[in-house]
C-alpha cells in the first residue's frame, strides 16, 4: 500500500478513535461519572430517572476499564441517556415559557386594574 494511503487511513483511524473517546466521556459525565474535584456534585442534580442535569459542564470524566464501560452501557445505553437530557431541556424550556406567559399575564392585569381605577376616578 502507498504510504499516503496508509498515512490518510492511520490518520483517520486517530480522529474517529478521538470522537470514540470523546462521546464516552461525554456518557459518563451525563451519568454523573465524574472526578469530584471538578465538579460540584450534590443529590439535588439528579433527576428523578437517574440522569444528571448538565451541572457537570467541563467535568472529567472518570476513568474505566472497557469492560465496566460494556457493562455500563447494557444498563444506561449511550442514546437513551441523550434522549433523557433531550426531554430534560424540553421540559425546561416549556416551563420557562409558562413562566414568561404567566409574568406577562399578570402585568397586563395589574395594568388593566390601575387604568380601570384611573378612568373610573375621572368619570366620579
């Protein structure tokens, strides 16, 4: 084989190895997997499924064997805990539109109270 060839192929072979690693890192941080001294972990960031809410931004990931990481995977399959963030930040940001509609709800009837009380007070 041409050594440009082989060097393309070794090259590729070196990213797709990196996004490998970099994608099970990134499962077990969303497993709440990470080394304590980057992260602030209390109980109050696990959800109820288990999954851990996105406080662990640039935490490390703790280090395992592949076969703890097989073994890992039977029982927190990688998409799964993906589609379970994915209806977390769902769920957030529908509660925060409920929040905005109820903040603007409320503005716009304590206007209507005091224009209601104003027009009233220039009718009297």
């Amino acid at each position: 084989m041409r050594k440009e060839i082989k060097d393309l192929i070794e090259e590729e072979k070196e990213i797709l190895k990196q996004i490998e690693l970099e994608n099970r890192n990134n499962h077990l941080i969303s497993l709440g997997l990470v080394v304590e001294s980057n992260s602030e972990i209390d109980e109050s960031t696990y959800t109820k499924e288990g999954n851990v809410s996105n406080k662990f931004q640039g935490a490390t990931a703790i280090e395992v064997t592949d076969e703890e990481y097989k073994e890992l995977c039977k029982y927190f399959p990688p998409h799964e805990v993906e589609k379970a963030n994915e209806a977390d930040n769902k769920m957030k940001q529908d509660i925060s539109t409920m929040k905005s509609l109820f903040v603007f709800w409320t503005v716009l009837g304590i206007l209507s109270i005091i224009i209601t009380i104003y027009l009233l007070s220039k009718l009297s």
